[in-house]
C-alpha cells in the first residue's frame, strides 16, 4: 500500500490504504483531499487535550513510563501522502509477508495504515505467549525496567497486528536477519529497529566482574529468538 | 557492531588497540588514538557505523596511510601503528601523525557522502586532495603540504581552499565524497 518514492520518502494513495497513522509532522507535501487529526495508540494514554483524554490519569503515567510516546496523526480523505522523517532512510514492511504480527520501537515507526491493530506491550511479555528472559512476576519486571534504562530501550514496544503494512525509520539503511529456533540472532539495542513473527527478545549483558574495563564496548545485547525477521539499522544513533 | 549470529565474544583489544605498550603510548602522545576491540569465536557479526559508507580493501603485504577515525576495522593478522606524516596538520586539524596498517589481510573504512573514491598517482601526476576529504593511501607516495595563503587570505577574501595535501610518487590516494 506504501509506495517507496525513494530510498528515504514514501507516498501512499489513501483511497486504496484507507486511513494512515503517521508520525506528527512528517507528512511532505500531499495532493487531493487529506485532513490530519491528532491520534492516539490504544494503551497509551491521554489525548492531545492533557490528562483528561482516553486514558486518563493512569494512562498518562503508563505513557511517560513506557516511553513509548511519539505524538502520531491520522490522515483521512482521498489523495496521495507523501511520507518522510528527517532525511532517515525508510523501509516499507507489508504484514501479511511477516505474519500480521511486528514489534517496533515507536520512535522507529514512520507511518503504518490505520487498519492495523496497534498497542503498546510489555517488552517482557515475549512474542506468542511465553514470557521474556527478564523472568516473571515483580522481580522480572524489576528487572526488565533496570535493563530498560541502561539501554534506554524502555520496557514497552509497540506491537502491530493484523493485515496491512507499515513504514520504519533506520538511520544509515535497514536490513534484514531471519531468525528461527536454532538461530537466534544478537543485536546492538540501539540498532534495533524492529522484530517481526514469533520473536521475542531479551537483553543479555555480557558483562561479569572479569572483564570491568576491559570490555569490548558491546556489554549488552538483545537476544532475538524464535521465529520470524528482525530489523537491525546501520547505525548505533537514536531517534 | 550492530548484530551477530552465533558464538561472539567480544573483548577491549586493550591499550594500543592490540599492537602492544609502545603503540599505546605513542597513540596517547600524537593523539591518533584507536580504540579497537577484538572479536572472537564462531559466527557471522554485522558491522556499522552511523550510517556511514564502508570499502573493503585488500593488503597484500604493503602499508596503508589512514586516518584513524576513518578505520572501522581490520582483521587479525594485520598490525597498526602510528608514523610521523610530516607537518601537515597543525593549521587543517589533521594531526602530524597518521596510523599505517601493514600486513596481509582486509581493512574495513568508513567514508562520508559516499564510497571511497580511489585516486591514482604517477610521477607525471601528482594529485592535490583536500586533507578534510583525505582518508587512506598506500603505494610509494610521499606527502607534502600546499599552501595558498595569499594577500586575499589575509582580507577575509581567501578562497576557502587555504591548504591542501600534495601527493607524489606512485600508488592509490583514497578520498570519501565529504570534508570532516
């Protein structure tokens, strides 16, 4: 439904897609009918009026937490969008290539059509169902949130689900790692873009009293298992 | 490193980036550091550097001039060291030091704008380069430092292309498509 311009901007007809959740301020330039509303992810709390919004209170708190706040706006109408963020190089993921299911950090997400399910998750709450490395219950989430902020990872991701395709953001270009059982795949956490399919991921340190200060400068990994894709940038540099 | 499959430890190549005391200290004392670390064991690993292009280029037993940050990495059996590069640098920044990597082996580079462009030098033609756009050489060249300070320079009417590296001899001259 994306069309890939070039390598960093996407257009999208909207009569085709139907409504497009994109990042707040990255439409370029569009043609034909368009309005653009402010919009909100399920689970992420308060509208743009403040607390007051769907979430209230609470989901204000959640929001500020999980870190997972990029301010998003819905574009509605006939017309051709076009789609870019800050000159970042952009990839267009159809879901129903990936398995209707994709884990994307959301301030790697550029644009997704608005018939996909979007909510924010859990990091620790793995892919289909069996629970992250970080362990269960108060002393996992304890320590999913200490991995969180040394990686400034966060402990939430925002999981799409459901039929239709989304746009992600790599600085320096996206590729592509197939993951499955008997191969789990190891990434930088600030090179992590995205996981698509049965994966889920847990933070590993490679760090032990042994080697403090002689490290190789790559303590942290995020283990990616299961089966699926993961999308991994040619950059260590945060949005 | 961005990702790696497989059994990869990776470990600080220490002081001197792995080429021992001597080359630590003369990293400290000319400013060339290199902070390398050493990967090892089975596996596939994926390199990157913001964003930044990267050329693979083969030694075969001869030495490469490079600007250290411009050196992502280098395998093995490939050493590095740092060598006095005449007096270049003290007015473009560049440091009177430039590191060699010497050996048999691939070096990785990371270049700016675009691929490395690879400038060939004869005795006939010498090649002037920016020495912000400068990355590696290797060949038998020797370096000299163009000056075009004028009267112009001195009005605030200088073109803006005050110095530049002068190559001579024979061998490659590698360039990245942007200025530091």
């Amino acid at each position: 439904m994306f069309t890939a311009v070039n390598s960093k901007v996407v257009s999208v007809n909207l009569a085709h897609s139907g409504p497009v959740v994109a990042r707040r301020g990255a439409m370029l330039f569009y043609t034909g009918q368009v309005h653009f509303q402010p919009h909100q992810v399920p689970g992420m709390g308060g509208g743009a009026g403040g607390f007051g919004g769907g979430g209230g209170f609470g989901g204000m708190a959640g929001r500020m937490l999980s870190g997972e706040h990029e301010a998003t706006m819905i574009a509605q109408g006939s017309g051709v969008v076009h789609y870019g963020f800050r000159g970042i190089e952009a990839l267009v993921v159809d879901l129903g290539s990936v398995g209707g299911q994709m884990r994307v950090e959301a301030s790697r997400l550029l644009a997704y059509t608005a018939g996909v399910q979007a909510s924010v998750v859990s990091v620790a709450s793995g892919a289909g169902g069996q629970p992250g490395g970080g362990g269960g219950g108060l002393f996992g989430a304890l320590r999913n949130a200490a991995s969180g902020a040394m990686t400034g990872q966060g402990m939430f991701t925002t999981q799409l689900m459901g039929a239709g395709s989304a746009v992600l953001l790599g600085h320096g270009g996206i590729f592509e790692l197939p993951v499955n059982p008997n191969r789990p795949v190891f990434v930088d956490p600030q090179a992590f873009v995205a996981s698509a399919g049965q994966v889920s991921s847990t933070l590993k340190s490679a760090m032990s009293w042994r080697n403090v200060g002689r490290g190789g400068g790559e303590s942290m990994q995020l283990e990616c298992t299961g089966q699926g894709v993961v999308y991994v940038q040619a950059s260590e540099q945060k949005l | 490193m961005v990702a790696y499959e497989g059994q990869v430890t990776f470990k600080s190549a220490g002081f001197g980036g792995g080429a021992g005391v001597v080359a630590g200290l003369k990293q400290k004392a000319t400013g060339e550091s290199l902070s390398l670390m050493e990967c090892t064991g089975q596996g596939v690993v994926y390199f990157a550097h913001d964003a930044a292009e990267v050329s693979i280029l083969d030694l075969n037993g001869e030495a490469l001039q490079v600007e250290s940050e411009q050196l992502m990495l280098l395998a093995g059996n490939l050493s590095t060291n740092v060598t006095f590069a005449g007096v270049r640098g003290a007015s473009s920044g560049q440091g009177l030091f430039t590191t060699t990597v010497s050996g048999h082996g691939q070096v990785a580079l990371l270049s700016r704008g675009g691929p490395l462009i690879h400038l060939e030098v004869s005795p006939q033609y010498p090649l002037v380069v920016d020495p912000d756009a400068f990355v590696c050489a290797r060949g038998q060249l020797t370096q000299s430092f163009d000056t075009d300070v004028s009267w112009r320079t001195m009005v605030g009417q200088g073109s803006g292309e005050a110095f530049s590296l002068r190559w001579a001899g024979t061998g490659v001259v590698s360039i990245q498509p942007a200025e530091r």
